[in-house]
C-alpha cells in the first residue's frame, strides 16, 4: 500500500504541506489604554466573534471598552476572556492597543512580542524604544499602516472622524449654551450664512468642509498646494472658496469669518504656524478657533493645549478648542473604524502562519514595522534618535 496519502485536493499531503501557509491560531492582548482621555479600544464585539470562529483567542482586561460603551459582558458573549491582571494580558502573543506603550507596559511586555499601536515618531520616548529593542519586539505604528491603494488607512479613518467631528464643536461654541455668539451653523432663509475658514485641504479639511456645507455655512478653504485644493473641490462635489495661502487674503479671511479651523499637517515634526497673535486679537468677538493642528504644535500663535475635560479658553475674546485627540470624543464611532482596519489583519496574520510570512506579502503592513525583532526599520525614528536602522525587506527575505 503507498505511504502517500492523497490530500482534499488530490496532492500528496507531504507536497500540499510543503507548499501551503502553515495557519497560526493567535493569543490576542487588549489591554486597558492608560494614557490620558484615550477612549477607544481597538476591537469591537462582533470582531472579537470574527477572530474566535476562526480560532483565535482574545484576552481583554477587563473595563477596556466602557469608554466607548462596550462592556465586559458584551465581549465575555462574544467569546472574549476577560483578565483582571494586566500582566495576564500582556502574556499574549500579538498585544492590540490605541496609544503608544508607556515604560511600565513595556516592562509588562515579554521578549519577541508582537505590538500594534500607534506611535508617532515625534511623540517617541528615546527610554521606551530602547526597552522595546532589549525586548526585541517586532512593532507596528498606525501612523504608517496603508492599504491596498497605498494611502495611510488608520490616518485617513480618525482624520475623517475629527473633520466631521470639528465642524459639530464648532456648532456648540457659537451657540448660547457656550456663551458664544448665539449663532446656528449654517443658515435659514433670509439669514446670511455663518463663514468658516478651513486652513488646510488634506482629509481633515476635506470632510470639515463637507459636513460645514451639508449644514448651509459659507465654507472658504486656504492650503499651500493647488493640487490639494482642486481635489478637494472635486470630492467636495460642490463650489466652495478655494485659495492657495496668501498671507494677506488669509488673515482678512480669518478676522472676518466666524469658525477657524486649523488643520495643517506635518510629516514630522511641528506644523507651519501661520495665523499670528495679532490677526487672532483683531478676529470678531466670541468668534470660535479649533486647533485640530495642536497635537505638531498648532498652527494659530494663541493655540495651547486643552483637555476634554476643560475644553476651551478664552483668549482675546475668541473662543479656543484645542484638545489634541478630537477622536476620542467619539470614542464609539471611532472604534467601529479602527476595527475595520485591525480586524482583517489579525486574521491575516492567523491565515499566513505569522506576522512575517504577512510583512513579505503585505507592502502596506510592511511600510508600518518600525520595530523587527529588536531592529530599528523606521528612518524617521532612526534620524530623530540617531540610532542605525536596518532595511526591513532583506531582514524578511533573510529569516525566510
């Protein structure tokens, strides 16, 4: 009798093992986020069910979702186990979470981890990437994560929830609850239109100007690029007042209008501060300023950072919102995003037999690795601490 046992497809399991993907089952770590006013959690219910039907296990510490109105019980239902112990979730194989890793999560952390968080170079802590590189682990930054069509996903998901999100604070600044102007956003007949100033045409000034216009308001658009400009028109889909940034047309914008809204963007680094204190002091009264730009900085001289808890400040009678993580303020709909994102990469990872065999195939995943097995990869990283960084593809193709 031959030792060759046919397999389901009509090849030799020996052959069909040699050039098939190996499937992982994963332990998944959710920890509780413990940076300030962090609200989301990474994983919805319904995506923790996804990943234990293809046979994963999900450990969440317990209390992780109830900012966003996810409980223990919803995820216990879902198959989900939840830890009281920190430490017991930081046992997991890959650890999921919103914030960058503090000093004392990274002690939890155990040698050859996986992390998925965020990690913005700029906000990088010299001691905590050490301590991740002793730990060798390999990390992955949201700030870096692409799609198939090469665009940053998890950027342009919160970016589009705080343009939105912007254009409503400003709402509730102009009315009478907040000692504003009294104004309604937008306009009724025979009453003119409120004026908002956009500075900045990327994904956040983007959907401010469409949900600014869905409301009636009188939308003006300032950014350095043309190319910006004209797609923002074309997305938009409606007219709306566009102009490269000319400092005299953009401060008579800015004292005229009633919303400013700033939305520049760096690569790295601290965004262009453009809007000074004196064309802020000669802005209208209990006129509104939100800052999206303050987590680089801010582009408004008058800007200072503000927390939801204390929101705003005055400052020559112009209403300030400069609160750095806008997306947490709709901490719901934000993780229903995130874990659009997350969740098809975790199975991924479980369906090609482990998070490099995914790095190889997956130039987007590969393009967010800033961390492999203790190497630096991330340039950006490298530059700021000077420390040496090694190509992460021929780390890959070595360990292949």
């Amino acid at each position: 009798m031959s030792k060759v046992v046919e397999g389901i497809f009509g090849q030799p399991k020996e052959l069909a093992k040699a050039l098939g993907k190996k499937k992982s089952n994963l332990v998944i770590g959710i920890p509780k986020e413990t940076v300030f006013q962090e609200k989301r959690i990474a994983l919805t219910p319904l995506s923790v069910a996804l990943l234990v039907e293809h046979g994963h296990t999900v450990l969440i510490e317990s209390g992780a979702g109830d900012h966003s109105n996810f409980l223990d019980h919803h995820y216990s239902e879902q198959g989900a186990q939840i830890v009281y112990e920190r430490s017991h979730v930081y046992s997991a194989d890959i650890i999921v979470k919103i914030a960058g890793p503090t000093l004392e999560e990274v002690g939890l952390m155990r040698q050859k981890q996986i992390l998925f968080s965020s990690q913005q170079p700029s906000l990088l802590q010299q001691e905590v990437l050490q301590a991740l590189i002793k730990k060798q682990v390999t990390a992955l930054s949201y700030e870096y994560l692409q799609d198939e069509g090469g665009h940053l996903t998890v950027v342009r998901a919160m970016s589009e929830i705080v343009g939105a999100t912007s254009i409503l604070i400003a709402a509730e600044y102009l009315s009478n609850v907040f000692d504003g102007k009294g104004l309604m956003l937008g306009g009724i007949t025979g009453v003119p239109p409120t004026e908002i100033v956009i500075i900045g045409a990327g994904t956040v000034g983007e959907f401010a100007a469409r949900t600014a216009i869905a409301l009636g308001a009188q939308v003006k658009v300032f950014d350095s690029s043309v190319y910006r400009l004209r797609r923002l028109q074309n997305n938009v889909g409606s007219r709306v007042y566009t102009s490269v940034i000319q400092p005299i047309i953009l401060n008579k914008a800015v004292r005229s209008c009633d919303v400013a809204i700033g939305a520049l963007r760096a690569r790295n680094g601290r965004c262009p501060c453009i809007i000074s204190e004196e064309t802020v002091s000669k802005m209208k009264p209990n006129s509104v300023i939100i800052d999206v730009s303050i987590d680089q900085g801010g582009c408004f001289e008058t800007s200072e950072i503000t927390t939801h808890d204390k929101p705003v400040f005055r400052k020559y009678d112009v209403i300030h919102y400069c609160v750095p993580n806008i997306a947490s303020r709709v901490a719901r709909t934000a993780t229903y995003a995130l874990t659009n994102i997350f969740t098809p990469i975790l199975l991924q990872i479980g369906e090609s037999g482990g998070l490099s065999s995914l790095i190889w195939s997956h130039p987007g995943i590969r393009n967010a690795i800033y961390l492999y097995q203790g190497n630096l990869t991330n340039k950006d990283m490298a530059e700021r601490f000077n420390i040496p960084f090694k190509d992460l593809s021929l780390m890959v193709l070595t360990n292949q």
